[in-house]
C-alpha cells in the first residue's frame, strides 16, 4: 500500500488504520481506545445516559469498521468516526421520540456521595456534579460545542468539521454556551452552603486546640 499522509493527521493513526485495512484486525483496538473518550463525551452531548451513549458508541466502532474500506483519508479519522457517532446519536433520539418522550437529563445524585476518601473527595465530587448537570441542561447545539471545545480541547476548525457548520457558528455557541452556564450554575448554586467548614475540619482544630490548652492548664 502507498504511503499515507494527511495533514494534521497523526501519524501513528494513520499507520494502524493502514495495517488494519491490510488485515491486521487487533490493530482497531488502538483506536477503540483512542477515541472512547471523546466517542463518550459527544454522546453524552445528546443522550445524556451512559447506557445510550456505550449502544452507540458499539455501533459506531463497528460501523467504522466495517466501513474502513471506504474511509478514503479525505477527512481525518477523528472527524470521520464522529460523523458516525453523531449519526447514530441522532437516530436514537428519533427513535426514542417515536417510542417515549425523551427522558429528562439524568442528575447526579448528591445523596451518594460517599465520605471515605475525605472531605475535599467530597467537594469536588459535588463540583463535578454541579457542573456536569449544568452542562447537560444546555441546550443540544450548545451542549455539543462546549463539549467538544473546551472539554475535548478540539480546535475551532475540527469542531466545526466535526459538526458541520461554520467557524463563526461554533465561536457564537460556545460564547452563548458559556453564558449559558455561567447562569445555570449560578442558578443552581443558589442556597448552597458556599466553603463551609465541615463536621470534620471542626472536629480537627477542636482536638487541636483543646490539646494545647489541656496541655499548657497542666
């Protein structure tokens, strides 16, 4: 097979998919793990269930794989394979809407938190569950940005190849994107107890002030 080269590809990607359209298979596992994240993370743009998002990424590995032949190194992988993905999104969303309503964003539950690891384990599993429900309470063409810009940390010209559109629309939602949770956040961070001192670190610097008053009373 003639040398491949693409510009801006990785050319190390470029490679396994070479040997895997030569018939070395176990090769696709490599891009299975490269892209799982960023497969996982555009799903949850517009199912929001883990369990939707892993049925499509399953299909969307193994549409591209079986479609690999017809790849044709026009576009970058990563653009190619997220076309897919978006595809198989959408069709579970028609799909759903057929059947069901659409379900609600699924919230990350507070009250299973779990205390073992400490008190800042705590707090930044609450911060993360704070911004992750204000993510998925945005609107899908603005979720779908954000996620792929600030959180994939993809360009603005792969974003907008990814997606579809223009440059100039992606800035424009991701500017409104912004905005938007700038308020969401806010909104749901109203009436939450902001740096409290909890039960633990009381219990600390009680023992240590008692210490040193019993110690110094002796």
């Amino acid at each position: 097979m003639n040398e491949i080269k693409i510009e801006g590809s990785d050319v190390q990607e470029v490679e396994v998919i070479r040997q895997v359209l030569e018939g070395k298979v176990e090769q696709y596992e490599w891009l299975i793990r490269k892209y799982n994240q960023r497969l996982f993370r555009l799903g949850m743009s517009y199912l929001h269930q883990d369990s939707d998002v892993h049925d499509a990424m399953q299909n969307t590995y193994i549409k591209a794989f079986y479609n690999l032949k017809n790849f044709g190194f026009h576009a970058s992988f990563s653009t190619w394979i997220m076309r897919i993905m978006i595809n198989e999104c959408l069709q579970h969303v028609r799909k759903k809407r057929f059947y069901a309503p659409i379900d609600k964003p699924e919230v990350v539950s507070h009250h299973v938190l779990s205390y073992e690891n400490g008190e800042s384990n705590l707090i930044q599993k609450e911060m993360k569950a704070l911004l992750e429900n204000s993510i998925l309470s945005l609107p899908t063409k603005y979720r779908t940005v954000y996620m792929l810009r600030e959180i994939e940390e993809m360009s603005t010209g792969e974003t907008a190849a990814a997606l579809d559109i223009s440059e100039s629309n992606v800035k424009i939602r991701l500017y409104r994107a912004k905005e938007w949770l700038r308020d969401e956040i806010l909104r749901r961070a109203d009436g939450v107890e902001i740096f409290p001192f909890r039960s633990g670190r009381c219990d600390l610097l009680v023992d240590r002030v008692m210490t040193i008053i019993r110690e110094n009373a002796g």
